[in-house]
C-alpha cells in the first residue's frame, strides 16, 4: 500500500528535487525535500521514513557519509542518485549500504518504479520475520516457548510435555503464587483424575533439570503451606 508512505528527498539541485517530489506524490507518496547532506542525516534520523533518496555531491556532508551514518541507525531502503556513473562510486555506494544505485539523467517514471519496488521488496522480508520465536529469558535459562526447547546457561535439557508444559506456565506468570491445585488445573486440566501429588512429582523432576542446588532453588521457590512462584 502506497497511501500515506514517506519518502525523503536529499538532493541539493532544487529542479531535481522537484522533479522527483512531483512524480512520487502523484502515485500517492508524501514526500519531503532536504538540500543538504547534514541536515538531511538529522532529518532522516530524527523522524520516520518508508524510503530515502539520496543524491551523492551534497554540500558539508556527501551521499556516502549520509548513507554511511544512516545505515548504523536505520534500516530502510535507500536509493543513491548522482550523476556519476563510475562503477567505482556506484561500488562504493553500495557498500556503505544504499539498496540501489541510480545514474543521472533518469526517467522519473523508472525512478518510481523502483522505489515502488524496494518498498515491496522490504515489505516482504519484514512480513517473513514477523513471527518470531517467543523466548523467556532469566539468569541463564531459555525457555523457547515456540520450539518448545529448553536451555540453562547453552546446554539444552530436555523435558516432557506436561514437565515442560509446567515450567512455561510458571515463568509466563513471574511472581505469581499458585497453588498445587490451581497448577494441575491449569496443565492437566480434565486430562488426567490423579491427584495434585503429581504437581509436586514434576516440580522435583524440573528443579533436578534447571537449579544449581535443589534445596536451595532460585527459580521455583516453594511457598509453603500455599504452593509454588517462578521468581524473578
């Protein structure tokens, strides 16, 4: 969707810049122009922007410096336009991070064709790294909740499901005090019509998995008279 995406312009030729700021807002971008390279950096840094374009001869700071320093903070596409058509200045854009590289003169339609295309590019590799594994982390231990994994200080353990199932749901509510009965409702559920004894079974199972001394636990305290908290 193109509505309401923003470009930034810095490009230090006011027709250029013009030129292009025209033909992108009448595909329905917002677009926004800076004539120099420092006060492009701060602007581009300073304020959020689907796309930049960046000319390469700016006055007090240069496209590859721009490119350069933008490239440590943000990570969106950026096209370098310059008249320069070397392939070593075309190399050298692009290894300081810019996403593509245009020569002047251009054709302003090809121009937004390809900015079209690097924002859907983009698009496409956030939405494929949307889902990311959901992961409890706490004084060495790693609980991947998506891969159902779990690791204390690199080494993985391995668990049962109801076991794992158990200490999920601890270290997903820290601090909170359950009660035997509450835990075998919670995990065990109509599944099973043994007693809540076996709450007590998988936390001693889990405490040998993941406490440095069981009698001593810091992560599942045992609360007594009440039941268990996952401390944090």
């Amino acid at each position: 969707m193109i509505e309401g995406r923003k470009i930034l312009i810095i490009e230090d030729e006011t027709s250029i810049a013009e030129l292009e700021k025209d033909y992108l807002e009448l595909s329905g971008f917002q677009v926004s122009i800076e004539e120099r390279g420092d006060t492009g950096l701060a602007r581009a840094l300073k304020e959020d922007f689907d796309i930049i374009l960046l000319d390469l001869m700016l006055p007090d700071l240069d496209g590859f410096e721009v490119c350069k320093r933008l490239r440590q903070k943000k990570d969106i596409p950026i096209l370098m336009i310059s008249a320069k058509k070397d392939d070593i200045d075309k190399i050298r854009g692009l290894g300081f991070g810019a996403d593509d590289y245009v020569t002047k003169p251009f054709s302003p339609s090809e121009l937004v064709a390809r900015v079209k295309a690097h924002l859907a590019f983009y698009d496409r590799l956030l939405n494929s790294n949307v889902r990311k594994n959901e992961i409890i982390e706490i004084r060495g231990l790693r609980i991947d909740k998506t891969a159902r994994r779990v690791f204390l200080n690199e080494e993985e353990k391995i668990f049962t499901t109801k076991e794992f199932d158990l200490l999920t749901y601890l270290a997903s509510n820290p601090n909170v005090v359950f009660t035997k009965e509450e835990l075998f409702s919670a995990i065990w559920g109509m599944e099973s019509l043994g007693d809540i004894a076996t709450v007590t079974v998988h936390i001693k199972k889990i405490r040998e998995k993941i406490e440095h001394n069981t009698a001593k636990p810091q992560y599942i305290e045992t609360i007594w008279g009440v039941g268990y908290r996952f401390k944090v």
